[in-house]
C-alpha cells in the first residue's frame, strides 16, 4: 500500500468550525424552548435524513435555528464502509443540504448500512482489512469531492470481531486519515460500549486513538440488552443520560485533546429540555475545567520563561 496524498483543495478549509462548547441534536419538541433559553448551548446537530424533504415545517424550523447557532449535520445513511458504490442520489440529497445550510461541519460513520437497494436500520461493522480499506478510503473521497469540504469520521459501537480484521480499529481509523485528510468525530460512548461488549480497556483505547485529529465528541446513553446466558450487551441506543463511566472516559479524552465541540446525543425517549439541557451543562462544566487547566498550565509556562 503506497502513499497516497489527498487533493489539496481538501485543506483550503477545516473539517470543524464548531466552537469548542456543548451542543444537543435538535428535536423540534424543544424549538419554543430552546428560543426562549438555550443561550448556553454551543451549538445544534440534526440527521441528515431527517431533512431531506423538499421544505415544510422542518426546514422552516431548521433555518430560523440555522440563524442563530452554528449547526452540524450528521449523517446516517451513506453506508461509508460498504462494499458496493456509494448511492448518488442519496449523496446528492447530501450535497444540497449541506449548500442549503452550510453547516459547521459535516459527519458520517465508519460503518455500513445497505445492501443493494435496500436499507437497513442500523449502523453495522466491519471488518479491519485492506480490502475494506480501499472501500472506506474511496467513499471518503467521492463524499468530500462532492461536498468540497474534509468530513469527521466517528468510530462505530462494535458487538462483534471479525476474524479476518489486519488492522486494529485505531490503526484503521489512523490509515483512513492518512489517505483521505478527512478528520475524527470520537464518540466517547461508542468506545465503552465497544470495550464492555469485546472485553478490551476503553481507557487504552482512548490513551491510543489519533486525538490530534479529533474535532467533536459524541456523548449519550446506552440500553442493556440482558440475555440469561452470558453478560450483558451493551446498545448504542441514544436513550438515556450519559452514565459516570463515560463522563469519566470524557474527561480522559479532555485531558489529552483541551476543549473540543462535544454533543449530546439522546435520539430515544426524548427528555424534556430542561433534561437534555442539564446534560449539556454538565458536558460545558467538563469542558470550562479543562480550559482552566490549559490557561494555569500556559501561565506556569510564561512564568517559567520569565524566570529563566
């Protein structure tokens, strides 16, 4: 596998344009609320695929949000990691939102979820391989070709391995960027979960992974699927509130990374705002201790070289 170098046009600007603040995916259940006492939020995320109609209410909403906070898109249906050609009309529908609204930035998933015409409801793995690879690297770059901007990439939730993997996830994930310059989404709670199904350390896991090229985090609960045999599996199921042991792998990646757009996600049973609120002020409290300890540590520094 020979270097390859991504088209230069791929860096004529960032990835992320976020501020380095807590925001929340935005359910229209919340707009009066959120009009009247969301100052304290960052900013807003939405799926891609729940606004590709042709406009109505929900782009009606989505723009008067659009103007007043900076928006991330993420998507979920462009199958990323799968083995058959991407699907051009659904790319397309990407591209006119994203001109539409010019988000802050734009995110997929390293996982696949179609399989010829059909589409399946869930964001599946796959298997670490140089065959995958090329797959990955090539669909990476026909999306960021069509929406003239470097994408975030988010790790998957894994509830299996695949025996015929060559790569660990971070070492696929760091070729990926290699080849593509596209840039990293680390969802904090996708790495427990992974750990906890596989049996593997999520504090190694984020003492490993490409931290320099990560430019948001992804926060939120998970389900317990409880089998009488076996231990528990853990779900990626956006229906909770993030539990202490994630918050804590939060502030690992914090300590490693400085402050960095982070998101709340809670897609299922979806709280009242001031809920969903109360987790976001929490993720900014996180984030606030750690631009602290970044300004004490450049003080200590500057007082360090005036006394030298």
């Amino acid at each position: 596998m020979g270097a390859q170098s991504a088209p230069e046009h791929r860096r004529e600007r960032a990835a992320s344009l976020l501020p380095a603040r807590a925001g929340v995916g935005f359910k229209s259940v919340h707009l009066a609320d959120i009009e009247a006492s969301a100052r304290d939020v960052g900013f807003f995320e939405i799926h891609a695929e729940n606004y590709m109609g042709a406009g109505g209410t929900p782009h009606a909403q989505l723009m008067r949000l659009r103007r007043d906070w900076p928006l991330s898109i993420h998507g979920v249906g462009l199958s990323v990691g799968g083995a058959e050609p991407l699907d051009r009309a659904h790319l397309q529908r990407v591209k006119s939102l994203v001109e539409q609204y010019d988000p802050a930035a734009f995110s997929e998933h390293l996982a696949w979820s179609t399989q010829g015409a059909r589409f399946l409801n869930d964001l599946l793995p796959l298997p670490y391989n140089a065959t995958t690879l090329a797959h990955v690297v090539a669909h990476v770059d026909e999306i960021q070709e069509a929406l003239g901007r470097p994408i975030l990439l988010e790790n998957p939730a894994a509830y299996l391995r695949f025996r015929s993997s060559e790569y660990s996830e971070i070492e696929f994930l760091r070729e990926v960027v290699r080849r593509t310059d596209c840039r990293l989404l680390l969802d904090v709670t996708n790495v427990y979960v992974s750990a906890t199904n596989l049996a593997y350390s999520a504090e190694d896991y984020i003492d490993a992974f490409p931290i320099s090229f990560v430019e948001e985090i992804h926060l939120a609960g998970y389900a317990k699927d409880v089998d009488e045999i076996g231990d528990p599996l853990l779900i990626d199921a956006h229906c909770a509130p993030v539990p202490g042991a994630v918050w804590r792998l939060y502030e690992r990646a914090l300590a490693r990374r400085g402050p960095v757009a982070t998101l709340i996600e809670w897609d299922n049973d979806v709280p009242s705002w001031p809920t969903l609120l109360a987790q976001a002020t929490q993720a900014e409290a996180f984030l606030e201790r750690r631009r602290r300890a970044v300004e004490d540590g450049l003080r200590s520094e500057s007082l360090d070289d005036d006394l030298g």
